[in-house]
C-alpha cells in the first residue's frame, strides 16, 4: 500500500481555485512578496492547497511546514484552530500562524519568524 505523503484532498480542488481568488489582503502580500515562484530561499510553496479535510493558506511540502494568515473571524474560532493544527501536527506538518495586520504592517518580522523554520 502506498501512502499518500502529501496528504493532498482533491476534493476541495474547487473551494481551493474560489479561495486563491477571494483572498486576504494579507496573504497577497506574503504570498507576492514572499512565498511565489520559490522565492523564499528557493523552497515551494503552495496557495490553498488542500490537505486531508482542511484548505491551508500556504505550504511548503519539503519543509512540512504551514502558513496561515488569520483575519478577524480567527479571534472567535480558537479551539477550531487549534484542534485543525493538533491533527495537521499529527501528519507531520507544523502550522505557523500570522495575523492579517501582522503580516500588512511587520513583513520584516514575518520573514524573519518562517526563517527559523528553515531547515539546516
């Protein structure tokens, strides 16, 4: 049996393509200015990706790491997000979180923060 490595859910194929249209201020910016076309220090990443039964802001696959930009309805859904890293975790990818705001006004400290995430 071969394992699905990538835990990739072509199910959501559709809500993803809707959402890479409809998204953040935020995300655009982190997404052109950082992330597309493996800009960042030459690792992929990929927009809305679909990954077991959840739709992620942005992830790199070789570095199993996740990206999300939360915007204000994420004050409200805590223990939600919480419990989707819990069990992102449990397939072997971190999730790294950056507020909207966070992201529009401190890029520099964003960068630097996925930079720990590199690996050596």
């Amino acid at each position: 049996m071969t394992k699905n490595r990538s835990h990739y859910n072509k199910k959501h194929k559709g809500l993803a393509r809707r959402l890479r249209n409809d998204g953040t201020g935020g995300e655009a910016i982190l997404w052109n200015g950082v992330l597309r076309a493996s800009q960042f220090h030459g690792y992929q990443f990929n927009r809305q990706f679909c990954i077991d039964d959840y739709i992620v802001d942005f992830i790199s696959r070789k570095l199993k790491l996740i990206v999300e930009v939360d915007g204000y309805s994420h004050n409200f859904k805590y223990e939600e997000d919480r419990l989707r890293d819990e069990k992102l975790k449990k397939l072997g990818y971190t999730t790294v979180r950056f507020g909207d705001k966070e992201i529009r006004n401190d890029l520099d400290n964003v960068i630097r923060v996925l930079e720990s995430y590199l690996q050596e």
